[in-house]
C-alpha cells in the first residue's frame, strides 16, 4: 500500500468518525448549553441595564425607588446564577480568578468593572446620613468594646482578644467596614451595624446592666462610652459609631461570647468561628440550637423559611442545583458563606495590626 493511499484512507475514516461523533464534540452546543448561554446572556444584559439605570438616576439627581439596591442586588446574582448555570453545562466556560475572591465557577473576571461600578452605586445608596457621627479610630472601637464586653463576661486575655477579632468581623460583614451607612436594600436597618430601632434599643438597655462591669476591666473604654452617649444625646444612637457598635454587639452577639473558648476548641479556623458569629446576625435560633447540639457542624437545617434567609444573604443562591436545596448542614453552611470570606480574611489582617500596635 502506498503511503499516499494509506494517508488518504486515514482521511477517509477520520471524516467518517467525526461525522458518527455528536455535535457538542465538533463544538456545536447541545440544546441545554445553548439554552443556558442564552440565560446567561439575558440575566448579564439585565445587569448591565439595571446598572446604567441607577447610575443614570443617581447622576442625574432623579428620585430614586424604595429600597433602590434591592432590583440591583437581586440582577447580580441572577446573572451569578446564571453563569453558574453555565459553567456547570459547559465547564469550559470557567476561566481565570478575580479580584473579588468569588470562586471562577460563579463569575466571569470579564465583568470585574461592572462589579466596580456596582459597589460605587451601593456606596453612594449606603452614604450615611447628615449629621452621622464618625469615629478617627472605627476598628479600633470595635475591636476594643468586643474585647472589653468578653473580659466583663470573665473571659481570659486570649478569648478577650477572640472577641475582639469576631466582633470586627462582625462589622465587616454587615458594612465591609463602613461606619454609619444606610441600608439601600431595606427600609428597616440602619448604622455601623445595621440594627434595626428595636435591636439598637435592646443593646443599649443590655449595655448599661453590663456598663457597672465594664468599668471595673476596662475604665477606658467606659470613659469613651460616656463621651459618645452624651456626643449623641437624644439622637439615632445607630448613626454614632461607637454607640451603633456597642448596642449591635450587645443585641444579637454579646450573649454567646462567654462561649467563645467553646467555639474555638470547635471550629479552630477563626474565618469559620467569625462566620458562626455573623449567621447569629441571619439565622439566630437554629444558629444557638446547632452550637447546643453537641455536633454543631453536622446539625441540618430543613426549614424552608431559613433556607429562605440563607439565599437572601447569598448562600445556595447561585445556579439550580444550589437553589434546588431544601436543606444543609452548618458545615455546608460555613463553607456556602464564601462571599464572607474575604471581609472576614481583611478584618482578620486588621485585627492582627490593633494588636501589634500598628493600626492607631
């Protein structure tokens, strides 16, 4: 057999196999590829509108809608499901990192200046009112009345310190850090750790039965405080930084610090025991009941209504498959809260400066 014929015969059977193999081999997408793109494309063209929209509006000085992120919100992560969506039919589709931390399967580092421009709305929404009562030292506030609220609770130096970190965590992950900011997705909560009236009151009324305590281990924070509750006087305690802080610590968190040591021996990686903190702020009762269970991470959450609030702050929010849930264990809960990691990784780094000495 010449080599010419042998070539042609190759050829030959080569055309044949390709012509037997199905479409989406020769890169054609089969109907559910095709359908997901297409999704994909209208919840990214969808984003992209509502942004402009927002960004026309805030521009131009128009009154904005109730609760103006909340249509925001809700298109990104439509457009983060989507691609999810995507990536799971064509995992080719996943592509490079991103500067945001989110995992590659659920965002194309392509539309990183389309987040850019999504955070800058959000931050001109969330600007603080006039009047708000900023502090030169906000981390440092945090970090100090943590510590000092779990020292008054008759914790070590070391746990002490713990407070401090989670509680720092705690602010990143309501306001990524920002003092006194409005909420442009809810009419209800408000300030440095968006309370709502009720909760800021009950903080407050916790915090003066402890104040007697504070005194006694940490004079100085105590001397800060009565500077700021008169700073404030008769005003939104939620819009002075340090009186926000305290009052949130004290309403939803300040209970559980004397389990602190309890928490660590737990779950030793501290982004994890920051997270159990922050799920006090979004799902408080089956969080407690899970930390009094005995086995905190196995313990499953099967209700529908915290399923609910979960999705609501980002976990088993993105792609069928997640959205399909109708339960998870607290261990699949910590690790679906990775849009939290990275707050947590910055007020982590922070945290490690006050302590050094470095952040004044």
């Amino acid at each position: 057999m010449s080599l010419r014929f042998s070539i042609t015969v190759a050829a030959g059977l080569a055309a044949a196999f390709l012509l037997a193999m199905p479409a989406v081999a020769q890169g054609t997408p089969s109907k559910e590829q095709a359908a997901a793109q297409a999704t994909y494309d209208k919840a990214l063209r969808a984003f992209r509108a509502i942004v402009a929209e927002r960004r026309g509006q805030i521009e131009g000085k128009q009154r904005l809608p109730s609760r103006p992120g909340q249509a925001l919100y809700l298109a990104r992560v439509e457009m983060m499901s989507a691609y999810k969506d995507l990536t799971d039919a064509v995992p080719k589709r996943i592509g490079r990192g991103n500067k945001f931390a989110i995992p590659p399967a659920y965002f194309d580092a392509a539309n990183e200046p389309l987040i850019d421009d999504y955070v800058a709305l959000f931050q001109s929404m969330h600007a603080p009112p006039p009047g708000a009562q900023f502090s030169k030292t906000p981390f440092n506030d945090v970090a100090g009345i943590g510590t000092a609220i779990a020292r008054a609770k008759g914790l070590d130096a070391k746990a002490g310190a713990a407070a401090g970190r989670i509680a720092l965590g705690i602010f990143f992950g309501e306001t990524n850090g920002n003092q006194n900011i409005q909420n442009a997705r809810s009419d209800k909560y408000k300030g440095s750790m968006q309370a709502g009236v009720a909760e800021d009151a009950n903080g407050r009324r916790k915090w003066a039965a402890l104040l007697p305590r504070i005194a006694e281990v940490a004079p100085a924070v105590a001397k800060r405080d009565a500077e700021e509750t008169a700073r404030v006087g008769t005003g939104d305690q939620r819009f002075n930084h340090w009186t926000a802080v305290r009052n949130g610590l004290m309403n939803s968190h300040a209970e559980l610090f004397a389990r602190i040591p309890e928490i660590m021996r737990m779950l030793p990686d501290e982004i994890d025991q920051m997270k159990v903190f922050q799920l006090i702020q979004i799902i408080p009762s089956p969080t407690r009941a899970a930390l009094t269970s005995g086995n905190f991470e196995g313990t499953r959450v099967s209700d529908a209504r915290i399923m609910g609030y979960l999705r609501n702050n980002s976990m088993f929010a993105f792609g069928k498959a997640d959205r399909a849930r109708t339960s998870a264990t607290f261990r699949e809960i910590l690790d679906a809260m990775w849009l939290f990691t990275e707050k947590f990784e910055r007020a982590r780094a922070l945290h490690a400066e006050i302590r050094a000495g470095k952040l004044k």
